[in-house]
C-alpha cells in the first residue's frame, strides 16, 4: 500500500480520499467544495499554470502533475501564502481544513508522509458568528410582500412564493435544504401535526413539525403546480420554477430578494432566505423554546451554534429569566 501511494499521482491520491470521505454522505456543495480545494492549492503547487477546462478535467489535469514530492512543507507554505492574498479568511479556513484532512489520510493510511505540512499553516482566527434575524414588523411586511408576485415579472407564480415564504418562516430551513426537499417530504397524519422531512449538511435528516398555515400555503401551490404541469410525484421536488424545472439557490436568492425590495427593507447581507430561518429560531426562542429543542428543529451539529442564537435574543432571554415566580419570595420584607 505504501509503495503503490508513493508511485501514484495526487489525483489518484486525493480521488482516493475523496471516495473515502463520500461513505459519510457529504451534501454535494461539500463534495464540489473539497474539490475545488484541493485544485486551487494544487495549482498554486505547480510552476505552469493549466489551461481553462471544466471542473472534472482540471482536477486530474492539475493533481495528475503532482506527487507526494511536491507536498513538502515549503512548497506547501507558499502555496497558501499566495492563496491567501485574494481570499477571505473563511475561504482560506475552508482550504486550509480540506488539505490538513487529506495529508492527515495520507499520513494514518498510507504512512505516506513523516508530517502533516498543513501543520504549519496557521489558520485565520474566525469572528464570532451571530445570526442576522429581522424583527417582528419587518417580517410582517416581508410576508406581506411574498403573498403577489414582483408586476413586472414575466411569468408571475404567486402560490409558489407564498409557499417558499411559508415553510422558511414556519420550519426555519436553509435555502440548499428548501432546493432539496421533495414533495412526498410534507407528511399529513389525521388528527396530528403535520411535519416536513428535512435533509440538512452532511445528508443528515430531521423531522419538523409545521403548523396547518405551513401545510396549507403548501398545498395550495401543489394544486396549482398540478393544474400547469399535471401531477405531482412524492419524488419529484417541491419547488419548481415557472418552467416545471427545480428551483435554484440562485433563484430562491432572487425570490426572497424581492420580498425585501417590494416591502422596502434593506435585505441583511448573505444568503437572504437564511435571515428567514434566523428570524424563526429566536422567535422560538422568544416563546419558550429550548437550546435542545432548537437545536433539533434547525438540525445544528453543534449546540454552540444553537446557543449564538440566545444572545441574539437576549430580551426575550431577560424576561424569561425575571419572569422566575421564586423572585417574590426573596422580596424583603416591609420595615
């Protein structure tokens, strides 16, 4: 084994780890992001710069010319240092993390390098995430604005925005999670709340329960969906464009961007459906919910993500807190 990895290319090597990594059902942005990664650093490796092709191309055409010779900790240094002069910090993490775990696979299965040269790479101290919610009036006007389409659209589809405000407002998904979900994942049971089968990062899935306004806004699309173009199959996806083909992310970006233009409130920068999903959680948070049960809806990995989002909504926090009916027996007596 350790023969054959010090004879093979790195794009033999590095396809290698990359099948190894996929057991673990990473989402496809994962899968095209390691990629990406390991050619942006693989062609800073190599002296001649490659010609323009597609992405599958270039990973061999860029990786085929290097070996395990050319991951020394020099090389490995500039690479990143060059890197680093026209990417944010969060690109450069990315990066950083994607070939630490593959010189670490090469080292643990192969014994194919004596160190791990990313070791020396020092990482980019990240600021402290905090979620972008809107508040309550804010929100009224933007779902205001999702109810009737932009009047200078084309091809206006008015149920279809009405369904995609409500299941961001009322199940507090990610936008590549809405792109993804498939009609048959809204479950109506008799005489019980109705939940939606989510799959999140990582391909992990969760289940959230969605109020009747969710299910109903839903189904009023489907109906319409079904009278333009015939009908709709569990595993076809929930939301389509006007053309029957899939939403996008760019377009659902563009969608909710018009929400926040027709209702006159300066969008929140990223991804504009994710302060929509922000805005859910410390909304729940507002009354009552959990750091445990809002983990679970938003299917965060790790609780410390779930917990940005109670000192965003450190009011609500405050008043939960003074709320505590113990204070009036500590109240001192009257002299």
């Amino acid at each position: 084994m350790i023969a054959r990895a010090n004879g093979a290319s790195l794009a033999e090597l590095a396809g290698a780890w990359l099948d190894w990594k996929n057991t673990a059902k990473p989402s496809p942005n994962t899968v095209r992001a390691r990629r990406y990664d390991l050619v942006a650093i693989g062609e800073l490796l190599l002296a001649a710069p490659v010609e323009a092709m597609d992405s599958v191309d270039r990973f061999d055409a860029v990786l085929g010319q290097l070996s395990l010779a050319d991951l020394h900790r020099d090389a490995i240094v500039a690479a990143f240092a060059v890197y680093a002069d026209d990417h944010s910090a969060s690109s450069i993490r990315r990066v950083r993390s994607t070939w630490h775990g593959f010189c670490k696979w090469l080292i643990v299965h192969h014994e194919a390098l004596d160190q791990n040269p990313i070791d020396y790479i020092e990482a980019p101290t990240s600021a402290k995430w905090r979620p972008k919610p809107i508040d309550r009036t804010d929100l009224a006007q933007v779902i205001a604005a999702a109810q009737t389409s932009s009047p200078t659209a084309r091809n206006p589809w008015p149920e279809l925005e009405r369904a995609l405000c409500a299941v961001f407002v009322g199940a507090g998904v990610r936008v590549g999670e809405a792109v993804a979900l498939r009609a048959g994942d809204v479950h109506r049971t008799p005489d019980e709340v109705a939940k939606l089968h989510v799959t999140g990062k990582g391909a992990k899935t969760r289940t959230v329960p969605i109020p009747p306004e969710v299910v109903h806004a839903v189904d009023r699309y489907l109906a319409d969906r079904t009278e333009r173009h015939g009908k709709v199959r569990n595993t076809d996806p929930l939301f389509v464009r006007v053309s029957g083909e899939p939403l996008t992310t760019k377009v659902i970006d563009y969608l909710v961007g018009g929400w926040f233009r027709r209702a006159g409130i300066a969008p929140p920068k990223g991804a504009l459906g994710h302060s929509l999903r922000h805005t859910y959680a410390t909304m729940l948070i507002d009354q009552g919910g959990t750091v445990p049960e809002l983990q679970r809806l938003l299917g965060h990995s790790d609780m410390s993500t779930t917990q940005a989002y109670i000192d965003v909504a450190a009011a609500g926090i405050e008043q939960t807190a003074l709320s505590n009916p113990a204070r009036h027996l500590l109240a001192p007596p009257n002299d």
